[in-house]
C-alpha cells in the first residue's frame, strides 16, 4: 500500500514538474524569475511590490532577473524598461503549480536560473531581501566573479 502511495506521489510530482517545465522552460540557464501572485491588479500590495522593484531594476537586470505578475485571469511580464506586456502564459496553471489561492493578496515567488523554487516570500518583500539571497547562491557567486 506504502509502495502504491510513493509511485503516485512520484508520478504527481513529475507531472506538477512537467507543467511548470512547459510554462517557463524559455527561461531556464538564462533568467531567474520572480512570479508575483495578487488576487486583482489594483491591489495595494501588489503596487508597493511593483514599486519597489521598479525603483532598483539596474539590481534587477544585473541579476538577470524578469518579473511576472499572475492575477485571477492573465499574466503580465514586467519589461526591462518596467512596462507591462501581456504573456501567454496561464495563470491559473501557474497557481496550480504553486498551489497559490486566487484570494492570495500578494505571493512572491522566486525562481532560479536553473527553473526551481528557491524561495516564497507571502507578503510584501523588500527587494534587497531576494537579492542578497540570490547573491549567496553558487550560480550567483560565479556570475559575480566571471563579470
């Protein structure tokens, strides 16, 4: 029965793998990606947490990061030059994955070059805060030194 229950548990976890693999794989080895979930678009929290990387995008772009913001019904991605363009991707898919509500205020999660979670952050987080995390990671420390 235990045996049963791994193979299952196995086989979810690839296909959950598999989804987010197809959704974000154009980004995997060249971008780290921080997917920012919010219940609508005039949120507060998510205009503060829109701010707040808008105001620091030479760190952003340094640490070739690209900013998604997933609502209810649509995907945005956050341009170099901090416009919003709409994105193919499904958001609701994305909130399957990272089994985020659609109440959720505001989510951040962070993804690394290599297409993994490395971190969630459920409220509002200061830039900085995922930078030095970034900074501390292997992949980061090798950039840094290679540039």
């Amino acid at each position: 029965m235990l045996k049963y229950f791994s193979i299952l548990f196995i086989a979810y976890t690839l296909s959950v793998s598999s989804i987010s693999a197809s959704l974000l794989d154009r980004y995997q080895w060249e971008n780290r990606l921080v997917l920012i979930f919010s219940d609508q678009l005039n949120n507060a929290y998510l205009n503060k947490q829109l701010d707040a990387f808008k105001a620091e995008t030479t760190e952003r772009i340094d640490r070739d990061i690209i900013l998604f913001v997933i609502l209810k019904d649509g995907v945005f991605k956050i341009l170099k030059d901090n416009k919003m363009r709409i994105s193919t991707i499904k958001s609701q898919e994305l909130r399957k994955i990272y089994n985020i509500s659609i109440n959720k205020q505001i989510t951040n999660i962070l993804i690394g070059k290599d297409g993994y979670k490395k971190g969630q952050y459920n409220q509002f987080v200061e830039p900085w805060r995922i930078y030095s995390f970034i900074d501390s990671m292997p992949m980061r420390r090798h950039e840094m030194r290679n540039n």
